[in-house]
C-alpha cells in the first residue's frame, strides 16, 4: 500500500472512531436515565406479582374469569420477542432473536402453532426477513418505552389469551443486570397457573420463601375486599400490564448499556487499527526515503 | 393515649413515595372507606382513587392523592401498591380541572361497552378524587 493509501484509511478510521466515541457517550447518558427507571418499578413489579400470587392462590376454586383459565389443549404459543429499534447493539438483538427461535422450533416439532408478536424494529424486521408471521409489531418507543405501550402490547396479548387464539404466552427480554452483561429472560405470563409468577426465579429469593409461607396456612384467614375473584379481575390484567412494562423497562437499559458496551470496544478497536497504520505508513515513509538516497548515491557514484 | 405504630410503604411505577411508621392508615376500598391500625388481621383490598391519609401520630398526618391500587396487611405490616401517590401541594388544580373535563367530554361521546368508555371513567373517578384532595383539606 502506498503512502497516500494508508492516509486516507487512518482519516476515515479516525472519522469512524468520532462516530463509535459520540455514541458511546449518548448511550451511557441514556442508560443512566433507563437504569432509573428500571430501579424503581422493579420493587412494585415484584409486589404486584406476589400480590397476584397471593390472590390467585386463594381463588383456586373459582376459575370463571376466562383470563384465569387453563385452556385444556396446547395448541399455539404466542411469543413476544422485546428488541430494540436500532443495531449497533452487540448481540443484544440477535441473542434475543436466536432465543425466540429456537423457541418456536421446539413448539413447532412437538406440533404446536406459534405466533409471533415483536417490539422493536430489529425484530419485526429480522423476523419478517426469516419468513415469519407477525401478529403484533410494536415500534418506535423502545429508547424510552411508556407505560401506555406496555398497556396496548398486554391488552392485545390478553385478548389472543382470552379468545383462545393462543393458549400459552411467553415473553422474552434482554434482563438488565449491569452496563456489561444482559441475560435472556424467558418469561410464561398466561396462564397464571403456569406463570413464572408461581416457581419463582428472581432476586428477592428469601423474602419469597417466607411470603409462601404466609400464604400457604394463612389462606383462609386474610380478609380480602371485595372478593378474590374481584380482585383478580383487575388484578391479573394489572400483573400482565406490569410484567410487560417491566420487559420493556429492561430491555431499555440492556439496550443502552449494551451499546455503550459495544462501542467503547469499537473505539478501543479503531484506536489499534489506527495505531497500526501509522506504524505501516512510517515504514512506508522511511523505504521512500531510503529508495531515494540510494538512487543519489548511485547517481554520484556513477559521475566519478 | 399513643396508639401503637405499623410500618407502611407505599409503592408506584414510578418508585416508592413513603416509608414510615404510623398509627392509622386511612383509605377508600372498592367497597367502602377504611382504617387501618396497627395489629390488623391479614386483608388483601383494592382501592380506589380517593384521599390517603396516614396518622404518624394525633396531630401529624401525612396526605396523599392516591390512585387505584392494592392494599396488603400482613405480618402488620401495610403494602400499598397504587399507580399514583402524590402529595396535595404538588397537584394542579387548573390542570385537573382540564383534564377532568376532558374524561367526563370522552365519556359522553365514548361508544357503550367500549375500552374507551371503561378507561374515561377511570380517569373522571380519578381526577374527581385528586380535585376533591387539592381544594384543600376534606370537611370530613
């Protein structure tokens, strides 16, 4: 490579590593907003879920709303993937595509129907590019998702419920833990009796035990007002509502914190390729020169 | 006579609004008002949109205009779980104004039976309540 080459490849890698460096710095500026937000729904979001538990433990016998019911065949899963709207992310969107996959592929050989729903525009397209159909695509808010968006992507994973289109529904979401590392969260929400409300997983382990506990020989004596069934009719909706609010919650901060992960290592990365070149290109420079004292010292050699 | 003190917290999407210990709590279940003192049996309520008050002690009371939510008592402790809790001095009465008129406008015009109807009164019955917490303190 000549000279002038690798001048022009260490100007537009400086210009590349400007770009990577700004988006960086937006993303964790985001991300520190987004952590925020997460940090003070998670404890609700958590409460709303023992609460259900609570309620939906004490109702065992009185199954009539059709939110509540178990559908007697398993016939079509409905999966939510919550992606983001732009790339740039490292594997953030696509580990939660591979995840919805080979989701699907296990439904799908033990002769279920899947339906796919998808916020973001990675996933819609990603999952649109791959031949899939797509019964929900929620778009254009998942830098800084609202609670009337989880509202609409709930209301319309319910009314699939209800009516017997689908007769499971899962959810799956990058779960923030830090700007590093993002795990894949795969979540059952409906039915309730199978919801991941009921085996639990997450942080607040011990006070679950304990909470359980209570429940479980305090059952006929907490007082409930009006009745569980009431209760649970605008509870259940509420949990779902939650608990999808709660994914596009995490899903943001992962999102941000990924992309700032992604991009400083981008930097990083253009930092080495740019030192390289200049390595390469001072070479260059010095056999120039060397060429041309040598085609002097001949020339003068030559006249004597 | 000081009564004995429960801890309280409160809870919103938006993080958490109080944590204390109080004497009485008092709010507005689905199916009536209600007061909660320490030692309560266990009760699981839903709530509706109406002035919370929570009596640290006879003269100190802490109030709130509260939204729908949940009230849990266990193990005497009191969790609430609301979608608003905001302090009177921090509402707007013009404002609620405003959009109370802009759920009772939808309400009329919102077909029978609909979401839209169902999610308009909600917001009238909610924006009532938080008018009725800001003109100042109840008469009751």
């Amino acid at each position: 490579m000549s000279q002038r080459d690798v001048k022009n490849r260490i100007s537009s890698v400086k210009n590349i590593q400007k770009i990577t460096r700004a988006m960086e710095m937006v993303a964790a500026a985001r991300l520190r907003r987004a952590e925020q937000r997460i940090e003070h729904l998670r404890p609700y979001a958590e409460a709303i879920r023992r609460m259900t538990r609570t309620a939906a433990g004490a109702a065992e016998n009185i199954p009539h709303l059709p939110i509540l019911k178990e559908h007697a065949t398993q016939e079509s899963v409905g999966l939510l993937l919550v992606t983001g709207d732009r790339g740039l992310a490292g594997a953030f969107n696509s580990q939660i595509i591979r995840a919805g996959l080979r989701a699907a592929t296990e439904y799908e050989a033990a002769g279920q129907k899947v339906h796919f729903s998808a916020t973001g525009r990675r996933g819609v397209s990603s999952l649109t590019f791959r031949g899939r159909e797509l019964e929900g695509r929620y778009v254009g808010f998942t830098d800084r998702p609202a609670f009337a968006d989880a509202r609409q992507i709930a209301e319309d994973l319910m009314v699939a419920y209800v009516d017997q289109k689908v007769d499971r529904v899962e959810i799956f979401y990058n779960g923030y833990i830090s700007p590093l590392s993002q795990v894949v969260r795969r979540e059952t929400l409906l039915p309730l009796q199978q919801a991941s409300i009921l085996g639990d997983d997450d942080l607040d382990v011990v006070e679950d035990a304990s909470d359980s506990a209570t429940v479980n020989h305090a059952r006929s004596l907490v007082e409930y007002e009006p009745d569980p069934e009431e209760i649970l009719k605008r509870l259940v909706p509420d949990y779902v509502e939650i608990s999808v609010y709660r994914a596009l919650l995490e899903s943001t901060a992962s999102e941000h914190g990924a992309r700032m992960t992604a991009m400083r290592s981008a930097s990083e990365n253009a930092g080495e390729i740019i030192e390289d070149l200049t390595l390469e290109m001072n070479r260059a420079r010095q056999a120039e020169i060397t060429q041309e004292i040598m085609e002097v010292v001949a020339g003068a050699e030559a006249l004597t | 006579m000081a009564r004995n003190r429960f801890p309280v917290e409160i809870l919103t999407p938006e993080g958490e609004v109080y944590k204390g210990e109080v004497e009485m709590l008092s709010t507005k279940t689905s199916v009536g008002s209600i007061g909660i003192l320490a030692n309560h049996a266990p009760l699981l309520a839903m709530l509706d949109p109406t002035e919370l008050r929570l009596y640290e002690s006879d003269t100190e009371i802490v109030r709130f205009a509260q939204g729908e939510g949940y009230l849990q008592v266990s193990d005497n402790k009191a969790l609430m779980l609301v979608e608003d809790a905001i302090r009177p001095d921090a509402l707007d009465v013009e404002n609620l104004r405003e959009r109370l008129d802009e759920a009772a406008r939808t309400l009329e015009q919102a077909q029978d039976g609909s979401a839209e109807q169902a999610k308009a009164r909600r917001d009238k019955r909610r924006w009532e309540a938080f008018l009725k917490v800001a003109e100042g303190p109840a008469s009751s």
